[in-house]
C-alpha cells in the first residue's frame, strides 16, 4: 500500500506519515518549502523501519500535481491512498479587511489544489480506468461548521468547500472502487497553532470552548486518518467526520 500525503512534512500530516509507515503503508511525503522537515519525518520512518520518500511540489501547480504522483509512484509503486493535508490559514483577517490577492491564495491551496489532486487520484485509482481503487481522506476543519473562530471566516469558508466537495466527489467514485471521506479536526497541538496556545490564558479561552475542556494532539486525529483509510471502515464514503473533542460549547458548564 502506498500513501501519498500532501503537505506531510510537519503537523497532522507529519503524524499521518508516521503512523502509515508504522502499521505498514509506504509513504510518500509531499512538501512544498520545507524540505528538512519532511527529510527529518523520512529519517525517522526508516530509522524505525518503515519506508518513506520525501517528494517536493506545489499543489497550487497543476503540472506539479501530476509530477507528484508519478515520483511516488516510479519510487514505491501506485498510490493506492491520499490524504489531503496541504493548508493555510490565510491568517486573521476581518471582511472589511478582506484582501483579494490574498483570498485567492487560500482558496487556491485549500481547495483548488484539494481538487486537482483528487482528479489525480481518481485518474489512477478508477477501477473503470483500470486502477484498483483505493481511499481518500481530505483535511477540512470544524471552522466549517461554526464559521471559524473571529478573523477567519475565509479560513472557514475554504473548509467548508472542502466538504461540500468531498461529498459530491465520493457519490460520484462510489462505482469505481474509490471511497472519500472528509475528516473535520477541531484545535489540535501543532506547529501551525502552537503560538497561539502558548499563552496560557490564550490556551484556557480556547479549551473552554471544546466539550472536553482540552486541545487535540496530531496522533489522535492521525489515528482516526488511519482507521479511514483502512478496510474497517470500507462501508463509509461520502461524509464528514469530526473529530474535535465533543464539539465547540459556549465555555463550560
């Protein structure tokens, strides 16, 4: 089995690739600027006896969307599983203060680059195109669902592209061996959010908004990636799942 991940040099696709790689999957791991994060996560897979490979690529750039997949192919065989993992944030920015060049980036990587490499993958994967199927996993957000958190709402709005896609994309693949889900994490402990959680009454403020009263960590929602990627969960497709700690509350109770 060959797992792709975009964005796999650091955060929940860095824990993604880690866990793949130790329960049997060779990994591909997609970067973008970070080519020493996502040598470490190699070394690290093959110091602990898994295989990995770590490949550089824009998902912005079409051309290197379909170079990706050919790398990891030529390197560890077909690609049989994707996920999704390539973001930004897009920072915080209020409407009135919207920026167009800036929205069009954010859109571009978290859905648009999304898109194409699901055509990819569907390219190859179809069993009406003589592939063998194989199983999608798409990174959205629980922003999604409540509008993001203030000064991200275009943040959220992208998320909840991502779903909406993943969604039609799945009904339309169901055929063709091909199962996607759209996996939605609440706040979880990574590079992307550590500044913000640094405080301590910046982290309080947050947990106090999550049912279970604390921040995710990356192997938690690398557990659930894997669980769907896997033959266990061969009857699900087509849906969001959170995994997000029992929801966003209004501070506890």
């Amino acid at each position: 089995m060959t797992l792709l991940i975009t964005g796999g040099a650091s955060g929940l696709g860095a824990a993604t690739a880690k866990l793949a790689a130790a329960r049997g999957h060779k990994v591909a791991i997609n970067y973008r600027s970070r080519a020493s994060a996502a040598k470490n996560v190699v070394a690290a897979i093959v110091a602990a006896g898994g295989t990995a490979v770590a490949l550089p690529g824009d998902v912005t750039r079409e051309d290197d969307i379909g170079r990706l997949f050919d790398e990891a192919e030529r390197a560890l065989g077909p690609v049989t599983h994707l996920v999704n993992s390539a973001g930004i944030d897009g920072g915080a920015a209020r409407v009135a203060d919207f920026d167009a060049a800036a929205l069009a980036q954010l859109f571009t990587v978290n859905v648009i680059g999304l898109m194409l490499c699901c055509r990819e993958a569907t390219r190859r994967l179809s069993t009406k195109r003589g592939g063998t199927g194989g199983v999608i996993v798409n990174l959205s957000s629980m922003a999604a669902t409540i509008g993001g958190r203030p000064g991200k709402s275009h943040y959220a709005a992208s998320k909840a592209a991502v779903d909406s896609f993943t969604m039609g994309f799945a009904k339309e693949v169901a055929t063709e061996g091909i199962r996607a889900i759209s996996l939605r994490p609440g706040m979880i402990e990574t590079e992307m959010t550590e500044q913000g959680l640094a405080d301590p009454d910046a982290r309080a403020n947050v947990e106090a908004t999550i049912a279970m009263g604390r921040v995710g960590q990356a192997r938690e929602i690398a557990n659930a990636i894997l669980w769907l990627l896997s033959d266990e969960a061969s009857f699900i497709s087509g849906v969001t799942l959170d995994a997000s700690g029992g929801g966003f509350v209004f501070g506890k109770r």
